[in-house]
C-alpha cells in the first residue's frame, strides 16, 4: 500500500471542540509521526500541526473529518515523497 507524509494544520477557535478534535486524532493514531500544540493565549486559539505518514485517503479523510468540526479550521500539505508499506 502507498503511503505519502503530510503535515495537518490546525486551528482551534472553539475550546469546545478539543475534545471531539483529540477523539479524532486518536482514532488515526497508528498514522500518527508527532504533533504539536501551541495555545495563542493573546488571540484565544490554538494552533496544532500534525505530521503523518498513511495512505492518501486516509489523510484526506482525517483532515474532511477534522475539518467538519465546528469551530476549527484545517490545511494539509503533501510530500512528494511516496513509501510502500
């Protein structure tokens, strides 16, 4: 299976939601590299990146169901770098 690495990028408006958003994440967790958070406290959001390393699909439907999430807003970026599994 052909795998490709991305970057999601992430921004928390709604605090409410970081609990769906976490729930998410964790469902996709085996495709999950890293992530990290940062809380902008002046403008009251968070900004989160998370690096993968999964199918094609798999990334687009993560970030589709991320991106469904209210209050929440999402850009992803594909590598040209494309693996086998």
């Amino acid at each position: 299976m052909e795998t490709r690495v991305a970057v999601i990028s992430i921004i928390v408006e709604s605090p409410d939601t970081v609990e769906k958003l976490n729930a998410v994440l964790h469902e996709y967790g085996e495709y999950i590299i890293g992530r990290m958070g940062l809380p902008y406290r002046k403008r009251d959001i968070s900004i989160i990146s998370v690096a993968l390393d999964a199918p094609q699909n798999t990334i687009a439907a993560l970030s589709g169901k991320i991106g469904n999430l209210p209050g929440i807003s999402v850009k992803t970026a594909y590598s040209g770098v494309i693996g086998n599994e």
